[in-house]
C-alpha cells in the first residue's frame, strides 16, 4: 500500500501521491518529453485525469483522445488505456483513482515500450 507523500520515478517519469483514503487516491503524473506510460488495465478502479501542463494524447480503448490544460479525460474500470506526452515540455496530470483497491500492483501492462511485464 502506498502513502501520502510517496513517490516514484518510473522509465517515462515519476508519479507522487498527493492524498490518500478509503475507496480513493489522488496523484501527480510528471510525463517526461515524447516519452508514454504501458497500454494497461486496472481490475479495482477507474482514473479521472485532469491535465494541469502540456498536452496529452491518451489512447482509451483503442480510441485517441488529445487533452490539454483544464480538461478531463475518465477512465473505466477494466478500460485499457495510455498516457503520452508527444510534446517537447513536461506534461503534469493529477489522476485520481476511484475504487476498491488502489495499490501498485492492480496494472495489467498489455504493451510497454521498456520491457516491463505485468505487474
């Protein structure tokens, strides 16, 4: 289980999470320049993300949808998706996940582009 406060650098970036509770938590994204998060699912919850920098390009389900500050895109429980940042600035995302279970370990990668398998 993660805290509040907690971090995480990842090959695409880092995430922080920036509150914590039950049914709920909330994180900051920092997607580095051309770079994207796997294609994956999740079992136990759904994601709202709200772009706060830059623009992302998010595939949901096979559908593209491009986002940029002040917009949102949602994400079903069970929905494959995917967040990439095709600009050259910083793309910051507070994603809040709404479920059951939230931890690290509901990630069902179904691509990655750094050889990461499922978690």
């Amino acid at each position: 289980m993660t805290m509040t406060g907690e971090s995480e650098q990842r090959p695409w970036g880092a995430w922080h999470v920036l509150d914590e509770g039950d049914g709920f938590k909330v994180k900051r994204i920092d997607v580095q320049p051309h770079q994207r998060l796997s294609y994956q699912t999740h079992e136990h919850r759904a994601e709202h993300w709200f772009i706060v920098t830059g623009k992302a390009t998010c595939v949901i389900d096979g559908e593209t949808v491009i986002a940029g500050p002040g917009q949102t895109v949602d994400v079903a429980i069970g929905q494959a998706h995917r967040i990439t940042n095709e600009e050259d600035e910083l793309l910051q995302i507070v994603e809040i996940q709404m479920g059951r279970y939230t931890g690290e370990d509901d990630i069902v990668r179904l691509e990655d582009d750094y050889g990461r398998s499922p978690e």
